[in-house]
C-alpha cells in the first residue's frame, strides 16, 4: 500500500495488520525538511516512530513527481534532494535503518524512450536526476517510477495501439534487437531501467510506485478498459519484463478510491478500484 502523506487515521488502521506501507512525504513538505534544522528528525518522530513497528513502513517516498522541467513541481526541485538526505539521516539516527528512502519519480524525466533499449534521461534533468541515482545507489534504496500507458497512448493514439497499452495485444509490437516487446507498461518500465544503467543506476531496483487506467472522463476510459489495464496488468508484473526477465516488479495501482473532488481533468476523478462510497467499480481477482 501507498498513502501520498502521513494521515494519523490511516497509520492508526494500518496498526499490525501485516501490510507493507510506501508513507509518502508531501512537495510542499520539502523546503522545511531541507533548510529547517531538526524538521526532518521531527518528521520521523511524528509520523515514523509513532507508528513503528506496528505499522511496517519499508520506504518512504519523499516528494512525488518532482522535476526542474515540469512546472507544477519545478519549485520543489532544489530542496527534494536535501530534504531525502536528511530523512535518512534522520532514519538512520532513529535506528530505522531498514528503511528505505527514495522519490517517486516518473516517465517524463526520459528524453528518449523508444526503443526501450536507448532509453535516457533528458539533458534538461541530468544534473537533478544523477546525485539522487547516487544517493539510491548508495543507500541500496530503490528507483520508484509513475508509469501510465494510458497517458502514453492518449497523447500519441495515431501511433500507439490501443491493445498495445491495455496488455492485449496478440503478437509482437516492438522489436528492440533480440527483445520483444508486446506492452506499453514493459517498453516504459525497460526505457527507465536502460536510462539508469546510462546514469550509473545499472543495478538499482525500479518499483512501480504508480500505474493505473481511469474508467470515465475520455473516449478511451472506460470501465472496461480500466478492468482489463488492472487485471492485466496485476496477472503481468510476476514475470518481469524482457530486460529484466523473472523478475517480479512491486506495483502499487492507482487508485483505490475515485477522487471525486479531484481538481484537473474529469479522468483525474475516476482512477479508483472503487467509488467514494466504498463500491467495487468492477470486478477483478486480487489473488
């Protein structure tokens, strides 16, 4: 599970119920946690410590979407750094060293994603993105990604089929030297694990910290096709993907419940399993 900021009412729910917990540390949140002495130890004392360990947090994801190309976040980019070292150090004084801290970054950063293989961080993002590869690198934490076929196939439809970003598509669509790639979600992932390997990020473990399909607000968003992204996408991941074959990708869907006073694009409120009243949008098997 993933929670976007530390909400007192859910860390107490979460209390010994065995589910593992990325605990989200908000952007407006990064200017004190970087410049304000003790900020980041009072952070972990209110939201980390009072919680642990009946509540396994495993990572905590600071900022969310953070770039110095992408105006809503652009502010935030000279403190994220600053502000994730000092929650490690903070961890690390705590005696939390098991966990990991890190940012949920996204697709975005990429200057090249196709084909997968020669995927690479833009240049305008290269001295924001590189220290925090080195710090993940040096703390063994890892990489988080926001990937969204659905955003890749709505902003390029006349090149992207549609069976290629729901999971659906009967045969090969991308050939990438001796890869073979039949997904949107595997080219992006791959795109992002080739970009690390160029930034000194080879052996950095990627967790898909975002990915989901909304179900109304666009001709492609519908309920059945956010059931068929989700069921795909979850039957999927235990596989790997053709760059990193066998191996599992942790994914966190998005959402759990629709956003219904969401700002921004009606699709934006219709990402949820379930609706605001708590009721299943469509069935899919979680096991």
């Amino acid at each position: 599970m993933r929670i976007f900021y530390p909400n007192p009412a859910t860390l107490e729910t979460l209390r010994r119920s065995g589910i593992r917990l990325i605990l989200g540390v908000p952007n407006d949140d990064l200017q004190a946690l970087a410049s304000i002495p003790n900020a980041a130890t009072d952070w972990i004392q209110s939201n980390v410590l009072t919680y642990t360990p009946d509540v396994d947090i495993w990572c905590i994801a600071v900022g969310n979407e953070v770039s110095p190309t992408n105006a809503p976040t652009s502010q935030f980019a000279n403190y994220l750094l600053p502000a994730m070292k000092n929650i490690q150090s903070a961890l690390v004084a705590a005696g939390l060293t098991q966990i990991k801290v890190s940012t949920a970054s996204f697709s975005q950063l990429l200057g090249s994603s196709f084909p997968p293989s020669q995927g690479s961080f833009s240049d305008g993002v290269s001295s924001f993105i590189n220290p925090i590869i080195s710090f993940l690198v040096e703390n063994d934490s890892p990489f988080l990604a926001n990937i969204y076929p659905y955003f890749s196939y709505t902003g390029d439809s006349q090149n992207i089929p549609l069976p290629y970003a729901l999971f659906t598509a009967p045969g090969v669509v991308v050939q990438d030297g001796n890869l073979q790639y039949q997904n949107l979600f595997d080219a992006t992932l791959d795109a992002i694990y080739a970009a690390l390997e160029r930034s000194g990020g080879a052996n950095l473990q990627i967790v898909v910290s975002e990915s989901g399909w909304p179900s109304e607000g666009d001709p492609a968003a519908t309920v059945e096709n956010a059931r068929t992204y989700y069921s795909n996408l979850m039957n999927h991941v235990k596989g790997g993907t053709p760059r990193r074959p066998g191996q599992a990708v942790e994914t966190y869907l998005f959402a759990m419940f629709d956003e219904n006073q969401k700002g921004g694009l009606e699709t934006e409120r219709h990402f949820g399993l379930f609706s605001p009243s708590q009721q299943s949008k469509y069935q899919i098997a979680f096991n």
